[in-house]
C-alpha cells in the first residue's frame, strides 16, 4: 500500500504541474501510467484521473478566493456587480465544453484515452502555439482587463475548450490559443482559464463519481485524496510561478516542449509496439 502512495504523491506532482501549464494534464498523466501503473481497477483508475483534478481546482479557488467570492462584497455594489459579472461569464464559457463532454464523455474515453492521441495531440498543438506566438507578436491585444471581455468572446473562448475534451490538448492550452487569437492579452487569457477550469472539473468530476457510484474502498480513498492534496499544493507554486513568467515571457516554450515530447512519445510507441 505504500508504493502506491508514493506513487499517488508523484501523479498528484504531476497533476498539479501540469493542469495549469498548456502542456496537458491528462495527457501527462495518461503517459505517466502507461511507465508506472496504479494497482487499482480500471474503473477506479478512470475516475481517479478526473477527480484528482479536485485539488487543483481548489487551489484556483485558495488564490482567487477574494476576487471570486462575492458573498465578501454584500455591501460594496461595484466590487459585488463584477464579481457576479465574472461568474456569469465564466458559467458562458463552460456552456460548450459541459455540453459536449456530457453527449460524448463515454466515446471519448473509449477512442481517445490512448498513448498515440496524446501524443499526436502534443505536436499539434506544440505548433500551434507557435504559429499563434508568432502572429501576435506584433499586435496590440484587444482586451488586456478580464471586467472589461463581452459574455460572446467568453463564448468564443468557451468554444474553444470544447477542444480540450480530446487528451493531450490540454485545456488550458486550447483556451489560452483562443483567448490569444481572439485578442487578450497573455495574462487576460491565462486567468480567464484558470476561471473557467473550476465548474468544467468540478461538473466532470461529479459526473465521475456519479457513475462510479461512490462505491469507493478505503485503500481507494487514500489514494485518491493523497492525489488531490498533492495537487493542490503543486498548483499553488505552479499557478504563482506561471503568473509572473507570462509578464516577461511568451508560451513558445511550451510549444516546443509538446512538440519534442509528442516526437520522443510516437518514437516510443512505435518502436514498442514491434
């Protein structure tokens, strides 16, 4: 039982790393088991990778608690109005991405939860980052205060999630691209997806759970809530870090990680499978 704890610490590592840089979480942590398997069923095992997300997402929620919490602005109505016009827009830009996860949650994780989509996933979207980079570098963003976006471009940027359903995408990267292709500014659209990633994960983790039935065992809940803390405490340094590293920097480093980490993946694969 303690190797598997050791080996939750590491997934809730790279849970929380990974979630909030566009390099894919779920993709990591596909890859990840794929060189070091949790000993646990293969339904558990597929609601552990969802629900994990849970510390992550409570992280957003510890470093936004002000911003978000309008309960805390009951008397000072211009603070109180932005804070429920934050939340209108971040429940518009869930709409798409609840929709479709909720008609094809059961394909996808049947077609699409495999080593060669994560991997072509990573390339695609390596290159894309750059292509993006490349085509902003130049121009003035549209929108550089997230009070300021209109509920259709939250939308829009919603829209753009939906992507994300397919792993190794990386839901922050797909939403951070469109964000950026629809004029934010870096720190406009990495915010706007950390928002946008608390009802998608908590929605897809009930869902979860839901269908697991809670039925869980008490080395199982171990596990699991050993994941998340992990999570929650490597979010909080990755999401601070990320922050201060957009203010100088562009997101083609990340590119050209996904590209050279989907290129040593598919050499792998193939060469595995001989």
């Amino acid at each position: 039982m303690l190797i598997q704890i050791i080996k939750s610490i590491l997934f809730g590592i790279v849970e929380g790393v990974t979630e909030w840089l566009p390099i894919s979480s779920t993709g990591h942590m596909i890859l990840l088991e794929n060189f070091m398997k949790l000993k646990v069923s293969k339904d558990f095992w597929n609601v552990y990778l969802v629900v994990i997300q849970l510390g992550a997402i409570l992280a957003v929620c510890t470093i936004y608690f002000k911003k978000l919490n309008f309960f805390l602005y009951m008397k000072e109505k211009d603070r109180f109005n932005r804070s429920i016009n934050l939340w209108k827009k971040i429940i518009v830009g869930c709409l798409p991405a609840a929709i479709v996860g909720l008609l094809l949650d059961d394909f996808i994780d049947k077609h699409f939860f495999n080593f060669p989509t994560v991997a072509l996933m990573l390339i695609i979207y390596g290159i894309l980052f750059i292509i993006v980079e490349n085509n902003i570098s130049h121009k003035k963003p549209l929108y550089t205060d997230i009070n300021k976006m209109s509920y259709k471009l939250a939308l829009y940027i919603g829209l753009f999630q939906v992507l994300a359903l397919i792993p190794g995408t990386s839901r922050s990267g797909a939403t951070i691209i469109g964000a950026l292709i629809l004029g934010t500014d870096r720190t406009v659209a990495t915010e706007f997806t950390f928002y946008l990633a608390i009802p998608v994960m908590f929605g897809a983790s009930l869902l979860k759970l839901v269908k697991f039935g809670f039925n869980f065992s008490g080395n199982e809940i171990l596990i699991l809530v050993t994941g998340m803390l992990v999570a929650y405490i490597a979010s909080i340094i990755i999401i601070k870090y990320l922050l201060s590293y957009i203010k100088k920097h562009d997101f083609k480093p990340f590119g050209i990680y996904r590209i050279t980490l989907g290129i040593i993946l598919i050499i792998y694969y193939m060469l595995a499978i001989r």
